[in-house]
C-alpha cells in the first residue's frame, strides 16, 4: 500500500514537473524539500566555527605577552559591578614568523624592564627609522636655508673692492711702473748722448772765438778814419779777402757742428725707439689703455723726450 502511494505520489510530480516544463520557456531546478539539507547545512556551519575556533586558540597559545605587575587592575563590567582581571598576561598578536609578529629587538624592548639601561632607547630608535625613511627634499632644504637667512642684511664695507676693481688697480700699478721704467731709461740715454753734445758744441764755439779775435785784428788796420784814407786799395782788397776766407772757414766749422749733432742725434734717436717699442709691448699686453689712448699718450712722450734739451 505505502509503495504504491509513494509511486503515485512520484508519478504525480513526474507529470507536474514535466507540464511546468512545457508550459514556462526558462528551465529552474527544484530543491527536493526536506530536513536532510538542513542538517547538512548545519553541520557545516558548525564545522566552520569549531576550526575557527581552533585556530583562534591556537593563535593564543602561540603569541608572545607582555607581563603585567601583581596587581590586578580591577574594571567595571556593562552592570557596573567591579571584577578582577585572571590573567595577567596580554597576547601581543598571532605569530606570522617563528618570532611572531615582533622581532628580536621588539621582543626584547617588550620583555626587558624599562629602567633598564643596557637596552636602547626605542623611542630614539623610532626617531632615527623615520629619519632614515624620510630623507628631506632639496625643496625643503631650500625653504630652511631661506627661513635661516637674517631679515636685515648688512651693507658691505666701503673699502671692500670687487674683483673687476682689484684687476682695474692692479694693471693701474703695473701700467705706472712700466711708464716709469720707461721714462728713466729714457733719461739714461739723454744723460749718456749729452757730454757728445756738450762737448762737439764747446769746441765749436771756441773755434769761433778764436777766430772772432783773428777778424778783429784785420779790422784793426781800418779801425780809425785816418787808418782808412791811408788804406791803399790792394790792402782793402785783402783785408775782404781775409775775412771772406775766414767766413768760409766758419761756415765748414758750422757744418761740419750740425752733422756731428745730426749723427749724435740719430744714435739717441735709435736708442729711445727701442726702449720705447721695448715698454709700449708690455703696456699693450696689461690694456689699462685703449689702444689709440696708449698710442697717443706714447706719441706724447717721445715729443717731450725729442723737445729735451
């Protein structure tokens, strides 16, 4: 009886599920119900929360703890009652390493005293890491070196010269020392050609002299009127004569005077190029002076050197 209701009950939902089948276009598939999917379910849900549980207490039993004191701190429950603490040690967290999450050094600040002082600072290791870490930017450093600047600024000292000064003086000296080494070497050479002058013109105007006297005693045969009506003509002629010939003896002396000074004074003329050619490379080589400036200021020179006496 019981198996051939049960095989009508199934063909039944045989034909109800095969006219559903015709009758909708979308093909959905029907959880047969009973309590055997349920239990599953539970089953699983509570296999899920015992491994949970498990690894919840394993992760306990495996993490390092820092120590409390002996006294237990007492705190106020949701009711307000006081209770006391059991356990005197706080888990730090689940080990990701045989250490756990903390290294050595970490373990050590947790498990050493802190008036210890064979063990380092933390806090000053902290402050070098994030030093380390966090390198200042040259921005940074730029805005510290302005802020650092003073908000009034000194002036500078009136007798402080720039570079452009210092090289403006120090070709200024060298260019004055040229020109008076210039300027005594040529008055070496003025000194050395003049006793030649000197000595040329003294002897000249000896000669002059001389002959001055020999002239006056011609003269003498003339000097008085009485001397002169006297004067035969032979005797006037040679008394022109005379002084003719001393006229041209003179004149050679004269001459002969002008091309010894001429000579003398190509010789200086010579000596005081060099020197002048000699300095005038060493000014152009400093440049205190432009070029036309120096030419001119040259030019100047040798004038006054010539015009010397």
């Amino acid at each position: 009886m019981a198996s051939s209701a049960t095989e009508r009950i199934n063909s039944t939902n045989q034909a109800r599920s095969e006219k559903l089948e015709e009758t909708t276009p979308i093909q959905t598939r029907v959880i047969p119900s009973g309590k055997i999917y349920r239990q599953k379910f539970d089953a699983e849900v509570q296999l899920v929360r015992s491994l949970e549980k498990q690894k919840s207490e394993i992760r306990l039993q495996s993490a390092p703890s820092v120590k409390l004191d002996d006294r237990e701190p007492t705190f106020m429950s949701n009711v307000g009652t006081a209770t006391r603490r059991k356990d005197k040690r706080i888990p730090v967290a689940s080990s990701n390493n045989k250490e756990g999450m903390l290294d050595k050094r970490q373990l050590t600040w947790a498990t050493t005293q802190s008036n210890d002082d064979r063990i380092e600072n933390p806090i000053f290791f902290k402050f070098i890491e994030s030093n380390a870490k966090e390198p200042v930017s040259e921005g940074e450093e730029d805005v510290k070196v302005v802020e650092g600047l003073p908000d009034v600024i000194a002036p500078t000292k009136t007798n402080d010269l720039s570079i452009i000064d210092k090289i403006s003086k120090s070709r200024r000296r060298r260019h004055e020392s040229i020109l008076e080494d210039m300027r005594q070497q040529l008055a070496i050479v003025g000194n050395r050609f003049e006793p030649e002058i000197t000595s040329v013109s003294e002897d000249l105007i000896k000669k002059l002299t001389e002959n001055d006297e020999y002239i006056s005693q011609v003269f003498k045969k003339i000097e008085d009127d009485e001397s002169l009506f006297t004067c035969t003509l032979e005797e006037l002629k040679l008394i022109w004569r005379t002084v003719h010939d001393q006229s041209e003896e003179r004149k050679k002396w004269i001459c002969a005077l002008e091309a010894e000074l001429h000579e003398i004074e190509d010789k200086r003329t010579i000596e005081a190029q060099k020197i002048l050619s000699h300095h005038a490379d060493k000014l152009y080589k400093i440049s205190y002076l432009l070029a036309a400036d120096l030419e001119k200021y040259l030019d100047a020179d040798s004038q006054l050197f010539h015009e010397s006496p």
